[in-house]
C-alpha cells in the first residue's frame, strides 16, 4: 500500500490489488486504461472488494476539459476501466466493452483523490452486466455514474 498516494492509505488498507489486465494479458500491454507499458495511459489499479472492486483514482491536470474539471472522455475511460475490472473479478476473465453508459453529476476535479467502484449487476453467460460510480475520497459524494455490458474473450 505504500506505493499509492497518502490520501488513499487508510480506504485501501487491507485490499488486495487485482492483477491488472495489462501485467496478466499482453494483449492489453499498451492499453490507454489499464496498460503498464502504454508511455501516457492511465495505469488504472483495482483493489478487490466484497462488493466487487474499488480503484484510487487522481485525474491528472493534463486531462482537464472545464477549469478544474476532468475532460468528460476521461472520466468515461476511467469508468470504463473499473467497469472492466469488475466484470473481470466476477467472472476470473478478462473482458472487453460491448456497450458504457455514463450519467454525469458534478464536476470530476482534477488532482482530488477520486474513488472508482464497480460490481457485477447481472452474469448473463455470454455477457456480463456492470455498474460504478466515481466519487469524492472523504465526502462520498458520488461524481459520475456507469452502466456496462462486456463480454469475456477466450484466454
């Protein structure tokens, strides 16, 4: 847990970190979300929960759209990712967007601990339904919210 920010210690504490799909799957290496070797990507990191899974999140100023605000792409891809690995720890495989709702509440700040949450809605067999939010670290005031559906590829 040392390696994450300070602010994230004590909500983190005692997680174990998911294997992210990019470390566990070459095919995702220079994945923009969740690939370790893409040189600008997000390299989002996902903590298992009883609940499903819980990412710490701090968008940088470069992905800012409104003054102080995260570029809304960004906050999609974020979701995105954490939807992702939902699906993956509900279902131990690695699995792709068929389909991403976003509904937007507020303004995601940018450089402000943010805490991703996703969890398994629905395992149809051939696709899985998600859903997370983003929201404040501290307040809890939920930022965004997503609804997915992927689909696990063969390993």
């Amino acid at each position: 847990m040392s390696d994450l920010p300070e602010p994230f210690h004590a909500a983190f504490a005692g997680l174990e970190e998911q294997l992210p799909i990019g470390q566990s799957d070459n095919r995702f290496h220079q994945c923009f979300g969740c690939g370790p070797g893409h040189p600008t990507g997000l390299r989002i990191r996902c903590f298992k929960t009883a609940e499903g899974v819980m990412s710490p999140i701090i968008v940088p100023g470069q992905y800012s759209g409104p003054p102080g605000a995260a570029h809304g792409g960004i906050v999609a891809a974020y979701l995105d990712e954490v939807l992702a690995a939902a699906a993956a720890r509900a279902t131990a495989r690695t699995a792709v967007t068929g389909e991403l709702t976003v509904r937007y509440l507020k303004p995601v700040p940018v450089e402000t601990p943010i805490i991703g949450r996703g969890s398994l809605v629905a395992d149809h067999g051939r696709y899985v339904d998600v859903e997370g939010r983003l929201e404040e670290l501290g307040t809890g005031n939920v930022l965004a919210t997503a609804r997915a559906r992927f689909f696990p590829i063969p390993s």
